[in-house]
C-alpha cells in the first residue's frame, strides 16, 4: 500500500473512520445535553419546592391573621355583652328609683293588678328593642307632619 494512491478500500477504511467519529461526537453532545437537562429539570423541582414552602408560609400567616380577627371579634362580642348588662343593670336601678304615674312612688307599680306587671313588663321589652324604638319614632313624627299639615292649612 502505497500513501500516494489509495485503493478503495483504504478510502473506504477512511470514510467509515470519519463517519465513526462524528458518530462519537454526536453521542458526546447528546450526553451534554442531556445533563444540561437533568441539572435543569433539578433547578426546576428546587424552585418548585422553594415556591410551595413559601406559599406555605404565606398560608400560615393568612390562618394566623384569622385566628387573631376571631379572637378580637369573640373579645369585642364579650365586651359588648358586659356593656349592655352594665346598661341593663343601670336601666334597672335608675326604674326602680324613678317615680311613678302622677307622682306616684315607683312602689304604686308593684301595689296593682298582675295585668298591669305583665303589661309594664312587655312595655320594657319592647322599649329595648331597637326597632321599635325606630319604628316609634317614625310614628310619632308621621302624626307630628299631619298635626303641623292641619294647623298649617
């Protein structure tokens, strides 16, 4: 075999030398890339995870938050409740000291029918009810407006 003429074969041994490398290169840059992947698709899983623990977090703090609104709601409900008792206690004591119908004493009350207790009693009761107390006020300035109607003319 001489270098200055190469039989066909010798060609043939060449082209197939060349064709196995860049088969090896290709095989090389596959793998490369396939390990640019894999590093990626672990960046990717790292950033999903550092996401869920913050979404976490921020969760935590959304359930703390409630808690703590829970907590002052039910402490400004107790506050009211002691507030409308004081209230009540006042109102109690303030009826029981006031005088009664045309200068009566409070005592002439308890001194009447039981009839009258029960109506006395639901009289207060209504009297603490905030729509009636609404509902009465509209009332009497409706009569107040045709009384002034009629004087007007």
């Amino acid at each position: 075999m001489s270098t200055e003429n190469p039989t066909p074969q010798d060609a043939a041994g060449a082209a197939e030398s060349g064709a196995q490398a860049d088969r090896t290169a290709a095989e090389a840059r596959a793998a490369e890339i396939r390990e640019e992947i894999a590093i990626t698709d672990q960046r990717r899983a790292e950033e999903d995870e550092a996401k869920a623990e913050a979404a976490r977090k921020a969760a935590e703090k959304t359930e703390a938050e409630k808690e703590a609104a829970v907590v002052a709601a039910e402490e400004r409900r107790k506050a009211a409740v002691a507030e409308a008792d004081r209230a009540r206690e006042q109102a109690g004591n303030a009826a029981g000291a006031a005088p009664g119908l045309a200068g009566e004493p409070a005592g002439a009350f308890a001194s009447g029918s039981a009839g009258t207790d029960d109506v006395r009693a639901r009289a207060e009761e209504l009297a603490n009810r905030p729509e009636v107390q609404i509902g009465a006020a509209f009332a009497g300035s409706f009569v107040l407006a045709q009384i002034l109607k009629k004087l007007g003319g």
